[in-house]
C-alpha cells in the first residue's frame, strides 16, 4: 500500500504528528464579522448628499403633480426645489471648486421652474430664471433656452424679441446638425411674418422695404 496521507478532520494530529487545519469553508470559525462602518450623518459631505436626494425627491413630486393636471402644486414644489437647490449650492461651494458643483441638479431644476412658470402664464419669472442659466458661461448647452425664452416673447407678442433670441440660437447651433437648424429657422420665419403682417397691412411697400433692411 501506498503512503497514508494526513487527516484534516476537527483539527486533529495527522498520522505523521502534524497539525490539521479544521475543514471551514465557510469561515465559521472565525467569529462574526465586524460590523459596517457608520455613516457620520453630520459630515459636511453626507448632508450635502442628503440635501441632494430632498431635492430630487422634490422635483419627483413636481413631476407627478403636473401628471395629475395640478399645476399649482407642481409650481410650489418647483419653487421649493429652486429654494433647496441655492442653499445645495452654496454648502458645495465650501467644500469643493466651483468646477465640482453637480451642474445637472441645477439645471434640470431651473428648467423645470421655469417651465411651471410659463405655464402658470408667469412670463417674467419664467424669463428671468432661463437668464440665471443663459448668462452662466459654466452651462454649456444653455444656448437652447434661447428657444425657449424666444417661445415666451412669441406668447407676449413681442415678436422682435423673439427673433433676436431665435437668431441667436440659430447661430449656436453646429452646420451638421442639419435637421435642427431647418426647425430653426422655420421657427424665425413664421415669428417674422407675424412680426411684419400688421406693416404690411398697413402698406405693402412699407411692409418690403422693412423686410429688405438688415
């Protein structure tokens, strides 16, 4: 016969007078595992984080208020995540560059505010919160608002206005995007044929020779 192997059952002696590790794959032997490292709830870090979701959780509500037709609720919790979203805002500014703030939270906040304003016919408010956006060079793709607050003017009659902010889009927006740059532009010819109708109601040559100054 062969040469007997040693056992490794229950930590016993082998035949050779060696030790034998006890057979524990599943590590039982080891004791409970230590317990989970805590959180610290009143780190700057974890209440920026907590203050982060409440914002989220609110625009959450907005979103489900406006689903449900109830256009004044939807504005308050607009309102109330715009409100939570400046105080999350300046906590990160604290802590971290300006170039680290989560730009998504406030943008999609904003946007959102302003949509409910302009729904609720609040037009300055609605301007004045896509300007907060337009005006800072850190949105790079705020440009689109354009259109959006040139859709406001439109609905004020301010059609000069909102061929100068659509002209404005238009030229942000890259050659190759072809597609877009057609809507675009349709978008501006309509708004200034509103614009010179009445004039040309008036007098047509009046109404050309406006259509033809630069």
């Amino acid at each position: 016969m062969g040469p007997r192997h040693p056992c490794i059952i229950n930590g016993k002696t082998s035949d050779r007078g060696h030790s034998c590790s006890a057979f524990d794959p599943l590590g039982q032997a080891r004791g409970p595992a230590p317990p989970l490292e805590t959180k610290n709830e009143d780190s700057p870090e974890e209440k920026i984080r907590q203050l982060e979701k409440e914002v989220n959780k609110l625009v959450e509500k907005n979103c489900i208020a406006n689903s449900c037709g109830d256009l004044k609720v939807a504005l308050e919790k607009a309102k109330e995540a715009g409100r939570k979203e400046r105080v999350l805002v300046r906590q990160r500014e604290q802590l971290t560059s300006p170039e680290n703030i989560n730009l998504d939270v406030t943008y999609s906040v904003l946007c959102n505010l302003a949509s409910h304003y302009s729904a609720k016919e609040m037009y300055a408010e609605a301007l004045n919160t896509c300007q907060v956006l337009v005006k800072n060079k850190m949105f790079s793709n705020a440009g689109i608002l354009k259109v959006y607050m040139g859709n406001i003017y439109v609905k004020q009659r301010n059609y000069s206005k909102a061929l100068k902010l659509y002209q404005m889009a238009l030229d942000q927006i890259p050659s190759v995007h072809k597609e877009m740059r057609k809507a675009m532009a349709e978008k501006y010819i309509l708004t200034a044929a509103k614009l010179i109708a009445p004039v040309i109601e008036t007098s047509f040559a009046v109404g050309y020779n406006w259509l033809k100054t630069p």
